[in-house]
C-alpha cells in the first residue's frame, strides 16, 4: 500500500525537492507551507509520516509537533523534524515536543528515504520488519 507523506516547510523549493525524491520512492506526498496549515491537512488526509521544518511563520515545527502530539489521533504518527539549525538545545526541544527523529539540511536523498523506511517499519525488501 502506497504510504502517504505530508512535507511541512516554508520554502516552496524544499517542499519540491523532498516531494520530488518521494514520488520517485511511490510515496504519495501532501504539502503544507506551515504548522498551521499542516494542522488542517493532517484533518484532511491520511498521513503515514511527517516531515517537518522547525523555522516557519504562523506556527513553528515545535509548536506544530506539540499539538499533534496533544491529539490521540497522532500520538504515534512518525515525525521527522529538517531543519538548517543543529543547535542541540532546540533539538533537545524538538525530541521532547515529540518528534522521533532529526535531521540536518541538506540531506541526502538516500538517507532521508533510508530513515522513513525505517520509522515507517519497512526492511530493505519492503516488507514490515516482525
Ligand atoms: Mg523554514
């Protein structure tokens, strides 16, 4: 089943990037330009993973992941924070609002789509990992 990635991020250009190595994986992307318009997609879709930014206007990463994460809903939804800063207090921040991983940008296509993989529980062959 194809799994669905909502791109949480303020540069139209990120979003394009990381949309276009996604959908050359067979994921299906959504996108949203910030945390408040995020909240609104995540109501409106499915959502498998998200991949946030920490820097964005109306509602920040941070901000965003904590009331995701105040909804039952997405208590376990994977959530990826990629950000330019790789200040450890935010990113100590970051992990207590919630997120499962960090990572910098820019970011490799391979690794980024290593690590949905395996937040999204699939081993190499695609297959769930028991
Ligand atoms: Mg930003």
């Amino acid at each position: 089943m194809m799994k669905r990635v909502l791109i949480v991020d303020d540069s139209p250009t990120i979003r394009k990037f990381i949309g276009y190595v996604l959908r050359r994986k067979d994921y299906v992307t959504e996108e949203a330009e910030d945390g408040l318009d995020a909240m609104e997609k995540l109501s409106n879709n499915e959502i498998d993973l998200v991949i946030v930014d920490l820097n964005m206007p109306n509602m920040d990463g941070i901000s965003f992941v904590k009331s995701l994460r105040n909804s039952y809903y997405n208590l376990h939804l994977p959530v990826i924070m990629l950000t330019t800063t790789s200040d450890s207090e935010l990113q100590k921040e970051a992990y207590g609002a919630g997120i499962n991983m960090f990572l910098n940008k820019p970011v490799q296509p391979d690794v980024l789509l290593d690590k949905i993989e395996c937040l999204l529980g699939e081993g190499l062959d695609g297959k769930p990992v028991s």
